[in-house]
C-alpha cells in the first residue's frame, strides 16, 4: 500500500532529489480525508520551484486514490511551503483564538491577509 502512496522527484539520470506521501487519515474532523504527508526537496535543489510538480503530482495521487479532500500539517516557520500550500488551495484551520494570532502572524510575514468568508 505505501509504494502507491510515495512520490518521487527524480533529476534527469534518476537520481531522487524530492519526496512526499499521498497518505490517508480515517477520521479528521470527523471524516475521511486524503493527506498530504512529508513534502521534501534536498537543500541544493530548493528555491528552483521543483515543489510546485511534486504537490501537482501528490494532489492528483489523492484524487486517484478516491480522496476528494485532504488536509496536511506544517510548521509555521517553513514560510515558503505555506505560500506554496495555500496556492494549492490548503487554508489555515483555526479552531482558536491562539491559531488565528498565530496564522495572522504567518500570513504577515508572507504580506498576505488572513480574512474570513
């Protein structure tokens, strides 16, 4: 089950230089949700937009799997993987007072805004 959940990023004579998990949670917020699991790409490659087809693929993984939601979880210092995981359409989940000063935080330093629908 874990091969058809792994991705890869491979530079061109094969050798891996990303990674990421398509995996799955049976009950979050109290429903089935796909998730997107340990997003990597080794230092020397960062910065190059290489994460952008590696969450394509990871996304379209979970739809073929039969997800049609999914969640992942960060730490509020990887600035870039926010930016990139909010084009994705990820939004913040905010159950607190403390997670909305904190996602306010975060969306400052990447000079976005934090608002609600």
């Amino acid at each position: 089950m874990l091969a058809g959940r792994q991705c890869y990023l491979l530079e061109a004579p094969g050798k891996p230089i990303g990674t990421g998990a398509a995996w799955f949670k049976e009950s979050f917020e109290g429903a089935r949700f796909g998730r997107i699991h340990w997003v990597a790409i080794l230092p020397e490659f960062q910065g190059r937009g290489l994460a952008k087809p590696l969450m394509t693929m990871l996304c379209r993984r979970l739809r073929d799997l039969g997800h049609d939601r999914g969640y992942l979880t960060t730490a509020a210092e990887r600035l870039p993987a926010i930016k990139l995981y909010l084009r994705f359409g990820f939004v913040p989940l905010i159950r607190t007072g403390v997670d909305e000063s904190q996602w306010r935080n975060v969306m400052d330093k990447l000079g976005l805004t934090l608002f609600w629908g």
